[in-house]
C-alpha cells in the first residue's frame, strides 16, 4: 500500500535535510511506518542532499520505504513523504507520517549547534 502526505514548513532545505539525514532518525520513523515501538533497521537507497531521501526496511523480505522529497516554496520548504507498506489500516501509516512531518517542523527541532 501506498500513503503520501504534504506540508509547507517553514525551514530552509539544508535545515531539514540535516534533521532528516540521520540513520538513527530514519529507523524511528521506519518502525512508526510499520507499527512497531522500537527502531528498525534500514537502508537508504536514495540520497540527493537538500531534494531527495529514501529508506527501506533492510530486513529480508520487508517492503516499507519512505521517500523525502524538498522543494523551494515561497517563505519554506515544500515537504512531500511518500510511503509503501503493510499496514492494514493506512489511517495509522498516514499518521506516522503527518508526526514526521510535526517532527520535521517543530520549532525545537534546530539541526546546527549554537556557536
């Protein structure tokens, strides 16, 4: 199954491309995708800094994948995840992804240290 969702953030694209670039970061949010409470391991199988990255499940015979997709937009950057999966009630895929995206644009979320 496929579920894809999108937002506007107001962030610049090297901005969430150092938060989302993050191996630890990517298998949480892989085990959301799949329903799981503990990170699962992946692979990533696209990586174009500040437009593209994409994961997959690194589990013989698993089939999640998440994609990142950024583009310039006006005052942020337009943010569209695209995900396959498993999951029999793609309600909870779509929410794990929209909590991404809410993780992604928190104000709390800074990826450069202060000097």
């Amino acid at each position: 199954m496929e579920s894809k969702t999108k937002r506007t953030l107001v962030k610049s694209a090297p901005e969430l491309w150092e938060l989302a670039d993050e191996e630890d970061r990517m298998e949480i949010w892989m085990g959301e995708l799949v329903g799981s409470s503990r990170p699962i391991a992946i692979q990533v199988t696209d990586r174009d800094p500040e437009r593209v990255l994409a994961w997959r499940c690194a589990a013989p015979g698993a089939h999640a994948r998440i994609a990142i997709e950024l583009a310039d937009s006006g005052f942020g950057t337009a943010v569209k995840i695209t995900a396959q999966h498993s999951r029999i009630d793609p309600a909870a895929a779509i929410a794990a992804l929209e909590e991404l995206l809410d993780e992604l644009g928190s104000p709390e979320r800074r990826p450069f240290a202060p000097a």
